[in-house]
C-alpha cells in the first residue's frame, strides 16, 4: 500500500492526523543504530524507538537486521524490536502486516499487540518462529511456516491461524480466542491445552471447510 492509497481511505477530518506521521522510507541506518544499541541491552524498554513505518518498510527492516543473525539475544530482541515497532504503525492508522522469516534465524517475542474491537490488527508471517503471539489482544496473527514455541499463550478476543505444524504449547491461557489450523497433529495438541471455560473455540480446516473442533 502506497502513502497515496493510505491517504485515500481517510476522511478530511483525519489528514492532521496523517500528516503527523513520519516514515523513513528506505534509510533505516538511525533505525539500525538503535537496534543494534538494544541488542546488547538487557532491558526490553523501547520508549525511544519513534519511527512509523509502513507495513513494507517494517518487513524490509526485519530484512535488513539478518546482518546481527549471529547475535546471542537475535532471535528474542529482534521480535520485542518488531512488536514495538508493528504497534505504532497500526496506532498511526496503518494494518495487514506481512513478514518474511524464511531466511532469519526463528524470530520469537513478536506479542503484546494490541488491537482494537472494531479493527483488528492483522499480522501474517511467512516462515517458521519461535515463541510468538503471547498477550495480544484483538488481533488476527497467521503462521505459515513451524511454530517451534508456544503460540498465544495468555492471548484476549484475538484468532490464531496457522498452517504449519506446531512444536510447542498453543493457546496455554487464551480467553474468548479462535484457533484454526488445516493440520491434525496441531488439533490434538490443542485439546489438550486450551481452556475449555474460557470462551475459547477449535477450528479444524478440512479441505477448505471449517469445523468447529468439541473441546469438552
């Protein structure tokens, strides 16, 4: 979506708003100093990181940290990076966010994202993660790839699809959330995870057809 697009979709009454938020474009060299200034900080606390980002540019971002790979916190800072970095573009009116992790070591910690009850905010990622998806609310979160660690865990009104196998906890604590998966394997290990008594329901995609899955 270009800027052009964006500003189409918004009354008169909205541009102020709009015109308030700063992109960086393709240069995220400040953006990158940051990053790697946190990457050796113990702390998960982000209050500096400004920047809006378009949801292409947050993806081409994440592109560009595969230089730190080799990093010992990688994996777990570089998705709190992210969290911080998706909540801002969605508080600034962007949405549907895609991230490509095929070839990044498996990004965990991308959670606490909060939506709203009338506009969901939607993440799909393509490729494998580690633990993601914990303690967001009102949020649509797509895995097309494994889940190698827990995935919604203590998760509100939010629904969880994904299309990989899993090899970790889904869902430990969720309330009032959907899970859906066109895989066996990921239904059983649900069932005897999630709560029944906490709003929660189990969709099984056969074949294209949803089939909502008796947790008693």
């Amino acid at each position: 979506m270009n800027f052009d697009d964006f500003i189409s979709g918004y009354k008169l009454t909205q541009l102020d708003e709009v015109r308030r938020v700063q992109t960086v474009g393709t240069d995220f060299s400040e953006l990158l100093r940051k990053y790697e200034e946190k990457l050796n900080d113990p702390s998960l606390h982000h209050e500096d990181l400004t920047e809006v980002l378009t949801p292409s540019e947050i993806n081409s971002f994440l592109q560009t940290t595969q230089q730190f790979g080799d990093h010992k916190y990688y994996f777990w800072k570089t998705g709190k990076i992210l969290s911080t970095l998706l909540q801002s573009s969605y508080n600034q009116g962007y949405n549907h966010f895609n991230l490509e992790t095929n070839n990044l070591s498996k990004i965990s910690g991308i959670g606490h994202l909060i939506g709203k009850e009338e506009n969901h905010l939607v993440l799909s990622v393509q490729g494998d993660v580690g633990n993601v998806g914990r303690r967001i609310q009102y949020s649509i979160f797509t895995i097309n790839g494994v889940v190698e660690g827990g995935f919604g865990a203590h998760a509100l009104n939010s629904t969880f699809i994904f299309n990989g196998p899993n090899r970790g906890d889904l869902g430990f604590g969720a309330e009032d959330c959907t899970f859906k998966t066109p895989i066996w394997d990921n239904i059983q290990k649900m069932k005897e995870i999630i709560q029944i008594n906490r709003g929660n329901t189990l969709i099984y995609i056969d074949n294209g057809k949803e089939v909502k899955i008796d947790l008693g």
